[in-house]
C-alpha cells in the first residue's frame, strides 16, 4: 500500500537505529494487514433462525401487513408436471402454521400478493389464491410460455410474470394473461420486483446450458412500467445466475442461485455479502430481515441484515 511505504521510508531516517527501525516496520506492517482485512472482509449476517422439512422449497414472500409467511414447495423437480406441488403457511418467526395450505400444483415457484390474493407461478400457470380462506380459487394458462418463474405487482393490482425457460415477462390484468417483453428482449429473466415506476429484473444470463449454467452471467435491469423501455444497471452486469430480489436498508439484494453468493447493489456499485449456500431460491425482505429458501437443503434461513 503507498500510503504504509510513505510512512516506513519517513521511520528509516539516518537519526534512527537499525534495531528500532526494524521493530517499527514490522508494527506498520501488522497494522496494515489488519486494517486491510477489516475493511474487505464483512461479517455474514446473524441467522435469526432457520427451520426445515420442506420439499424443495423456491420462494418465501412476507404478508405485507401480518406475521405470515408464505413459501411454494416444487416438491419434485424444478420442471415436473406431477401435481405435488403446495403452498406452506409459516409464522415470521419460522414457526410452521399449516405446511400443506394450499394444494394441487405441480412446481409453484415466485408469488407475490395484492389485496390478499396471492398470485403463484407455476410452469405455464399463473395460480390465483384467496389469501384469507386458504383456498385456489383459479388457474390462468399460458400455451406460449415454458416456465414462468417470479411474479411482481405494481399499485395498480398488474401482475407481472418472469418467463425464464422461455424468455420475456407476461403481464396479467383485465383477466388475460399475455407476454408484454419479448424473449429476444430479454432471453431468461428470473426475479422481479415493482419499486418506483420500474420493473427491476435479475437475469439468469444467456446461453444456457443443460446443468441451469450459462455462457455469460446474469445481471440486474429496470423496466419503465409506461414506456416498457429497458435499462441495465450500471456495474451490475454478468454477476451471477441470479435468482431473487429484495430490497434492504434502500440497497438491492440478489442471489446467485448456483453457488449461493448474495450481493448488494447501492449507489451504483455491487458489494458481495455473503454466502448463503448453494442453490439459494428466491430471496424476499420484510423490513432488515432477509429470507433465504434454500432449495436442495429443505429449509428455510432468515437472516438479520445490518445498516
């Protein structure tokens, strides 16, 4: 560092002993090696708890205004067709309340909720959920699309929906369910989330491969709801396989569902977090705590996030 090489050649002046030039050099360099690993190494955050015994669970969405959680369990593989698929109904504090509430899907993955009515992707589905009963009350399907992934909602009650097999995002009101960005636009979009007049969407990447791999990694874009214009985040560009999104202490949050990195994005720069592990589903916030699914380890971690 230049600053330490400074402050060492002003030390080794003429007036000073060998001996203690020495001492004070290898003082210099302890403290700088110190202070360098404070200020490039952040803490993970605290697990507030962690609870298990769900099957392939994908997403986890907070209740805006009550103590519940919501998680989609595939049940099954990520692609399958087998109707196994449900809806676990979860206490905040990760205690279990119902873990079958809603059944007969086949690979639930991203949800979001409006006026309690719960919206569920599901393959070629987008499920309908009467949030207060419990209860499916209908199922809209799309013959274009191939595996519709997250869904977002704006104040207006539309509901937007990630294709990420397929590519583009459809976009559901006025009871049609159609695609609104093309795939050419946007090859394998995975999480969503509405803030501020834009669609933000995390990226899987392009070329993809038989394991879920690409050739180049996804990254972070906005979609303006009026004009469908689309623009990418500065420096926030082939970071990972990206899976969800929240939004934490006014920074993004993103998940790298591979290998489990989870990053921030804030004042136009990407800080790596920490690990959550590998397979990390689709990430959601409900004020400083961040819920992380964990699909191949069965469970579910809520992790405490500083300022």
């Amino acid at each position: 560092m230049l600053p330490t090489h400074s402050r060492l050649s002003t030390l080794a002046s003429p007036q000073t002993s060998p001996l203690t030039s020495s001492l004070r050099q290898l003082l210099l360099i302890g403290t700088s090696i110190l202070s360098l690993s404070s200020t490039q190494v952040s803490a993970a955050p605290e697990i507030s708890w962690s609870t298990a015994g769900f099957d392939e669970p994908e997403s986890v969405l907070p209740h805006p205004t009550q103590d519940l959680l919501y998680v989609s369990n595939i049940n099954g593989k990520p692609t399958e067709l087998n109707g196994k698929g449900y809806i676990s109904l979860l206490s905040d504090d990760g205690s279990v309340i119902r873990h079958a509430w809603v059944m007969g899907m086949n690979a639930p993955k991203g949800m979001a909720i409006h006026n309690n009515t719960l919206y569920v992707a599901d393959m070629q589905e987008l499920h309908i959920i009467d949030a207060e009963k419990g209860e499916l009350v209908r199922t809209i399907k799309s013959d274009s699309s191939v595996m519709l992934n997250d869904v977002a909602i704006d104040d207006n009650g539309t509901v937007y929906v990630s294709d990420m097999l397929g590519g583009g995002i459809y976009r559901y009101a006025n009871d049609q369910l159609t695609q609104w960005i093309s795939k050419e636009a946007l090859p394998h979009p995975n999480g969503l989330f509405v803030e501020k007049g834009n669609l933000i969407v995390a990226t899987w990447g392009e070329g993809l491969q038989d394991d879920f791999s690409t050739q180049v990694l996804g990254g972070l874009s906005a979609i303006n709801l009026q004009t469908s214009a689309i623009t990418p985040y500065r420096n926030a560009q082939t970071l990972g396989n990206l899976d969800g999104i929240a939004i934490v202490n006014n920074a993004i949050i993103v998940n790298d569902w591979i290998n489990g990195n989870v990053f921030e994005y804030k004042n136009k720069e990407v800080k790596k977090l920490f690990n959550a592990g590998k397979y990390a589903s689709d990430i959601s916030s409900k004020g400083n705590t961040l819920y992380v699914p964990m699909m191949f380890s069965k469970k579910i971690d809520a992790y405490i996030m500083g300022e």
